[in-house]
C-alpha cells in the first residue's frame, strides 16, 4: 500500500490525532510531579503535556534564533561561498 506523502517525510500528524505513549519517570521525577499537579489542581498528564509543550515551543525558538545569528555572522562567507 502506497504511504501518503506526509507520512513518508516523518509528518504523522495528521494520521494519528492522539498516539499513546508510555512515558517512563524515575521515583524523584513522578512524585515532583505529582506535587505540581496537585498544587496546580490538574491532572499529571495536563501537566506534563504543557511541559513538552512549552520544550518544543522554546527550543523551536532558539533554533530559529541562533540560525539568524550564524547567518548575520558569517554573511560574507556565505555570499562567498555562494558565488563559487
């Protein structure tokens, strides 16, 4: 059976609209976060989501932000190497 292309390129979101995971925490990492999820009065899974939520977000940020500063730094050696 042919595989979609958005499947072929890694993109699985939109055939799985929720895919199970078994997350696996030491003893010190599920009760820290059993703590924030009582304090905050949410679920250990909401959580949890938020917090990857917020990794990708972040670390999408900075990738983003140190590709701007490579290029503003090495502009002329990329114009360089661009006229080769």
């Amino acid at each position: 059976m042919p595989v979609s292309s958005s499947l072929a390129s890694g993109d699985t979101g939109r055939y799985h609209l929720a895919m199970p995971m078994t997350l696996r925490l030491t003893p010190e990492e599920t009760e820290a976060l059993r703590l924030v999820a009582r304090r905050e009065r949410r679920s250990m899974q909401a959580v949890a989501r938020e917090a990857i939520a917020v990794y990708v977000s972040n670390r999408s940020r900075r990738r983003g932000e140190l590709l701007a500063r490579i290029v503003a730094e090495d502009a002329e050696l990329l114009r360089r190497l661009g006229s080769m």
